[in-house]
C-alpha cells in the first residue's frame, strides 16, 4: 500500500470513530427563576371583619444591599397595616409581617398589591389574592336528645375556623347553657350541642331559636331558625 493511501485510510477511519463516539451537545435545563415577591400563605380566604397576619418575603433582586421601598396597596374594602417599608434592604431581601383587615360589609374578591422600588424604580410587583370567603351556619333540632345543634362548616380552604357561638330562645328553653366553641379544619362541618332542659314543648309548634357566632379574627355572623316540634 503506498503512502498516500495509508494516510487517507487513516483519516477515513478518524472519521468513522468521531461519528461513533460524537454526542450531541444537549445545554442544562435552567431553572425557573425564584420570584421576587413571595407570600405565605399564597393567598388568603377572609371573611368580613376578620383581620389576619401574612408574610411577605422581598428577595433582593439586585443581590447587593440597597435603600428601597416597598408599598402595600389593597382594593376597597380591604386595608393592610402597616402599608409601607422604607430601609436598607439586606443582600438576602427582607421578611414583612403586615397585618390585613376586610371591611365588615365587604361582600367580593380583592388583592393587595405589593410593589418594590429602589431610587423610584419599579423593581418587582406582585398581586396578593384576599378572597370574599363566609363560613356557613344552621340551626337544627334533636328534640329526643334534648339539644340544639348548631352546625358550622369552614369554607376557608387552609386555615382552621376557630370561634364561639351564642344560643337564644325566646321561650327560655336554654336556661342557663347558651354558649360553645367551634374549632374546624378546612372544609369540614363541625356541630355544637347546646342542651335545652327547660324545654317543654307542644307538638306541631314551632320555636325561634338564633345563633350569633364569632371567630376569633373578627368575623360576626348570625342566624334564626324556626323549629318545629314533632312530638
């Protein structure tokens, strides 16, 4: 074999090999970047009059620490305490623990919108969702078990309903028991007896009774029933 054909063999066959052994180069998945404005929970069920703590955490996003300012501004019907943060924001960013409060008449949704600024420049704005959520209530009879049940079911989907309800009666069928406590997680429906002792009634009558219940956040909801005695 004469040189120059040993010399194309050779690279014929460096060729063959670099096909065989070639990857494809594939680039590293990147990784979503972290949002700037986070909120624990992500967002709230709130009921009218209720207040209620969250967190704000502002990550920096310049990665250098800088004077900046962040403003809290809710829809109507809504109001956060407090409403600004004025300071040197750390490399890390900062935690803000603001309260917020619904009106008690407020009846829709809502967000507050949580803006980040340094030297006046829009760094970084997110939307906090508040929704317009009510617990529900009713009043039934157990009048062989000698109770009143108060029924309340937690429409809030992550945090427990905790309060107290009040029980009236215009015939005085309560006497002296007329109150209780309601602790209900999320989506469930909890019942609180309130035993009538002084009860006698007539068959085919029907009696007021009225619930005034409260959480402890600030929520006041009430309702009346009219109960029919079966015999």
């Amino acid at each position: 074999m004469s040189m120059r054909a040993i010399i194309l063999t050779g690279i014929l066959m460096a060729c063959i090999a670099q096909l065989g052994w070639a990857k494809t180069a594939v680039p590293a998945a990147k990784k979503a970047p972290q949002p700037a404005i986070v909120f624990a929970p992500a967002d709230l069920d709130l009921a009218p009059g209720e207040r209620y703590m969250f967190e704000v955490t502002i990550r920096n996003p310049i990665g250098k620490p800088q004077q900046a300012a962040v403003t809290l501004a809710p829809d109507p019907g809504l109001t956060v305490s407090p409403a600004t943060w004025k300071g040197r924001l750390p490399t890390w960013g900062v935690k803000l623990y603001p309260r917020i409060s619904a009106a008690p008449d407020r009846s829709a949704d809502g967000s507050v919108t949580v803006r980040l600024a340094v030297g006046g420049k829009t760094l970084a704005q997110r939307a906090f969702v508040v929704r317009n959520t009510v617990p529900q209530a009713d009043i039934v009879a157990d009048w062989q078990g000698g109770a009143v049940i108060f029924r309340i079911t937690n429409t809030f989907r992550t945090r427990k309903l905790k309060g107290g309800v009040t029980l009236s009666n215009p015939d005085r069928f309560l006497q002296d028991i007329t109150t209780g406590l309601f602790d209900v997680e999320p989506g469930r429906t909890a019942e609180v007896r309130i035993p009538i002792p002084g009860a006698a009634p007539a068959p085919g009558e029907s009696y007021q009774f009225t619930a005034v219940y409260r959480t402890w956040e600030g929520y006041t909801g009430r309702i009346s029933r009219y109960l029919e005695y079966g015999g």
